[in-house]
C-alpha cells in the first residue's frame, strides 16, 4: 500500500506538470490592446514615410531614427461633448510664417480632464474631418514648443459625443523643418493641464 500511495502522489504531480506546460486557450485581444497595437502600427508606418517619402519634412532622412512618443495609455482617450456652431462659419487662423489660413469652425468639445474643465475649439477640413490643434503644459520641455494636433475622422463623432485619443496627438511639420508653415493653436486651445500622451521631444 505505502509503495501505490507513492505511485499516485507522483501520477498526480506529473499530471499537474503537463497540464501547466499546455498552451493556454487563446482569447481575443482586449479592446485596450488592440488599441495599442493600432497605435504602434500607425507610428512605425509613419516613421518610414518620414524616411523614405518625398514629402517628408525630415532634413536628413539619412540619420532619421524613428519619432518619439510617451508610453500608449488607454486613460487619454476622452469622450467629448459637442457643442456644435449654430451657423457654418470660416476663420482665419495664423499660421507660424505669419500667413493666415481659412479654417471651418465646427463646434467647441468639452471635458473634465486632470480635474479641470476643458473646452476645445474644434475644426473642419473641407472634406469633414476634424482638426483640433492644441497646446498643453509638456510644451516646450516635453513636446513641441508650438503644440500638437488632432486629426479625426468624421464617424467619430457619434451623438454629439467626440472620442479623442491623445495618444494620437502629433507634432506640426514645422517642429522638425522651419521651412514649412504651420497653423498656431488658438488661445483657447492652450490648456494649463498636462496631457502626457502622443508624441514627444527626443
């Protein structure tokens, strides 16, 4: 009896080896992750058409090593209330070269973020997409010194409610080439919070 006993001890433990060694059953990626991974393939697209694009605003595409962003987090992706213009109406709105540009004004975006409340003029490329230039207190220390944009397709807005993700949030091509003139974000869009999140200086 003491000799079995022994025997199923060790069936029993080499049992339990082989089931931990199984591969567990695979499951579908969360919705955070699969953002995430979304994200990254955008940035490593982006970073060889900065290398290798002709309309690439790197002036040695040579040296170029990639762009540099804050660690992707889920938490910056804020929905948005919209309230939206009462008429259709086009601005100008100035440009780092001292022209102007004639931008359509959608409507303004509102959130609690950080603790604050946040309102952000937000507007409209002649295609429908929306365009939201910013600037936040990384500026210039952590990100670029003139502030970052948002580009979002059109179906994000959804029952007057705007999903931003922030980990999206880019520079202006004049960040890397002067030669090239860039919209300026509005005072109104010129936020006393942190938004670590997008990309980020070298």
């Amino acid at each position: 009896m003491k000799f079995n006993r022994w025997i199923l001890i060790l069936i029993v433990i080499v049992g339990g080896l082989i089931y931990f060694s199984l591969p567990k059953q695979s499951q579908a990626p969360s919705k955070s992750s699969a953002d995430s991974l979304q994200i990254a393939e955008k940035r490593l697209t982006k970073d060889e058409q900065f290398k290798t694009g002709d309309e690439s605003p790197i002036p040695d595409k040579a040296n170029f090593k990639g762009l540099t962003y804050y660690p992707y987090d889920a938490t910056w992706i804020i929905p948005f209330e919209i309230t939206r213009s009462e008429k259709v109406t086009r601005i100008s709105l100035q440009m780092t070269d001292g022209s102007v540009d004639s931008l359509l004004v959608f409507g303004k975006a509102h959130a609690d973020l950080a603790g604050m409340h946040v309102d952000l003029i937000v507007y409209q490329h002649d295609s429908g997409d929306f365009f939201i230039p910013f600037k936040d207190k990384t500026a210039p220390t952590e990100t670029y010194g003139g502030g970052r944009y948002l580009e979002l397709p059109l179906t994000k807005l959804k029952d007057n409610q705007l999903s931003i993700d922030f980990n999206e949030a880019f520079f202006p091509y004049c960040a890397y080439n002067k030669t090239f003139a860039c919209p300026i974000p509005p005072k109104e869009n010129q936020l006393s919070i942190r938004i670590p999140a997008g990309e980020k200086n070298p």
